[in-house]
C-alpha cells in the first residue's frame, strides 16, 4: 500500500473536447453524460488499453486479444490469457462500440463499455489480476498519476479508482469509429466510382436487390442482420451454428444468451458482428470455428443447422430447384467481394488507434 498520497493540485486541470468526425450516413453519436469524451480522456484511455500492467505479470494488456492489424481482434480462434489457458469464446472486434446500444460480449452481459472494461482484469483466464492490485500499479507509476489528473482532475494519486480507469478506457473505445473509407463508403454511398461486375452482383446479393433490367438476384437475406451503415443490427440471432432439439438444448457447451437472460428463446443467439473491415478479423464465428470468409459463406448457403430457436430468415441456398434463394459458387465469391468492399485500410494507419508505446 501508498503510505502517502502524492498531491497532484500543482497540475492545472482543463479538459478538451474530443471531437469525433463521422463519416456521412453515420448517426450522431451518444455518450454518458457523467463519461463525455476528452482528449484527455481518451489519451488516458488509449494507455491503459494497450499497457500490460493491467495483468497480473505485466505481459498482456487488452490490446493483446484486440489488436488494431486484426480490426480489434487478435485472430485467434480462442484466445490465451496471461497462463496460457484458452477464452470460452473469440474475442470480438471493437469496432463502433459507441452505437452499441443492445449490451455487449457475445451474450450481451454487461450494457456499458464502463461494466465492459471492469471484466477482463479480474477474469483468471484472461488478465488474472485483481482491480486492487491493478489500481496500486497505476498509483506508484511515474506516468499515470499526471495523466488521471489531466482527464478526471484527481487531486492525489490516492484518488485513482478502478472506476475512473475503466471510464479512461470507454472513452477510448468509443472513439474507435470507422472511417468511411472503404470502397462500400466511396462507390455506394458518395457515389463516386462505379463497383466491378462482381462487387455489383455481391451488393444486389447482399441486400435481395434485382439487377439492372430486370435480372432477377436470388435473396441471400444479410442485409436483416448486417444493416448498413455498421453492416449489424446489434441484435441476438441463432444463426444455424449447431443442431439441437427442445431436449437436447440445455445441453451444449455454450447455450449463448440465454446464460445471461434465462429465456429459453435466447438458446444458441450470440450477438451479431459488424462487418465493418470483416476481411481481417478472421476467424469468424463466436467460437472462431470458421478460418475464411469462403467457409462462412459455405455455412450460410449450405451448412444451416435446425433447432428451435434458429432465426426464422436462416435457411440453407443450396438447392438449385429454389430459385429465390439458390446461390452458386460464382454467387457466392460475388457476396464476398462485396464484404471486401467494406475494409478500410485507413482506419488501421489512424494513430489515434495505435499503441502510444
């Protein structure tokens, strides 16, 4: 323990806002009147993402399982805590968290980005440490104390809360918005450029639009689901992963939502991903069963579970006598070159995002 507080009042205190750029077709964003984001805040918040001394030993941070190469994801199926142990599910990209407004994870345990960040640091498969230890480490830091005086106006390193850190990381996480730079973003929403033939099929595939002149598109039903301009709908779906029977159901080794809501309806749902940048956050899936977008869409056209909880517009394309659905191999790399459409490089090359270590 600090056997004495640190004053820190010598330190002029004067927050900035922090201003965010939304590209066009992107709601007004809302925050939490008592966590409005500052420069300083975010700053703070962007440390304390990617600095390991959030873990027990000191070797991983949260930017370890949720990388900026990997849209926020680590691109692994399952992802190994500080000993070594392998997380139940695969991490989720964090991408335009601001706009999630449904809960979070891939059960929707938590509804703030604050409760969010609270879990990962006392979890023992992940940072295994505990919030007590974690708050003397930023105590006795050289950097840290200057820096939760700049964003929360503490006036002694005493005053340096688990509360106000994971406050400093929502901040951050909520910065991380898209930047409208992709090809989807410049061809289909500024208008400027035209699609390749197959980026175009892909789009009217995605959406159940019919061609130009009449040309008939089978339904590929994404759109429900993936809604632009986040390309989810932050809702739960059974997407026909694993079969199961009314008698069999509570007998998976992941029933999803339901172990936070207890309603039989939410057996199997997870939280539907934006596909905002999906060409590099593979692999897919809650428990990251599928290695590339071909196999996700092998699963989607041809690989639809039943159980009674599958959603209602999730049904197998690959019978060729259903002419409205029916979807063939050339169908098929279309919907993906339109998903690659949706990648932006530049949001990786945003040094706001980076590491500042």
């Amino acid at each position: 323990m600090i056997p004495d507080c640190k004053d820190l009042t010598d330190m002029p205190f004067m927050t900035s806002p922090k201003e965010i750029i939304l590209p066009q077709g992107y709601q007004p964003i809302q925050q939490p009147l008592d966590n409005l984001m500052t420069k300083e805040g975010v700053s703070l918040g962007r440390h304390l993402f990617f600095d390991p001394i959030l873990s027990a030993d000191s070797t991983m941070s949260c930017g370890t399982c949720h990388g900026l190469d990997g849209n926020f994801t680590d691109n692994k199926a399952l992802s190994p805590g500080i000993d070594g142990i392998e997380s139940r599910r695969s991490s989720m990209a964090l991408v335009d968290l601001v706009y999630a407004k449904n809960g979070l994870f891939w059960d929707g345990r938590v509804s703030t980005l604050e409760g969010q960040a609270l879990l990962p640091v006392e979890d023992p498969i992940e940072l295994h440490d505990t919030w007590e230890n974690v708050e003397e480490k930023l105590k006795r830091s050289e950097r840290y104390p200057n820096m939760f005086r700049a964003a929360f106006g503490i006036k002694e390193d005493c005053d340096i809360t688990k509360e106000l850190a994971t406050k400093a990381i929502a901040q951050f996480e909520r910065s991380l918005i898209t930047l409208g730079n992709s090809r989807y973003d410049k061809i289909f929403v500024r208008q400027d450029g035209f699609p390749t033939e197959s980026e175009l099929r892909g789009f009217q595939f995605f959406n159940d639009e019919d061609g130009f002149g009449g040309e008939f598109v089978p339904d590929a039903e994404c759109f429900h689901c993936h809604s632009p301009p986040l390309f989810t709908d932050n809702s739960y779906r059974n997407n026909g992963l694993t079969f199961f029977t009314d008698d069999t159901a509570l007998g998976l080794d992941d029933l999803g939502r339901y172990e936070v809501s207890g309603e039989d309806r939410d057996i199997g749902l997870f939280r539907v991903p934006s596909l905002r940048n999906i060409e590099y956050s593979a692999p897919y899936m809650h428990d990251g069963r599928f290695n590339t977008l071909e196999e996700v869409m092998d699963h989607y056209i041809c690989g639809i579970e039943q159980s009674p909880t599958l959603h209602v517009l999730m049904t197998n394309h690959c019978d060729p006598n259903d002419q409205m659905r029916f979807i063939d191999e050339q169908g098929k790399q279309d919907i993906i070159a339109f998903l690659k459409m949706l990648s932006d490089t530049t949001f990786f090359d945003n040094p706001d995002y980076q590491s500042p270590f």
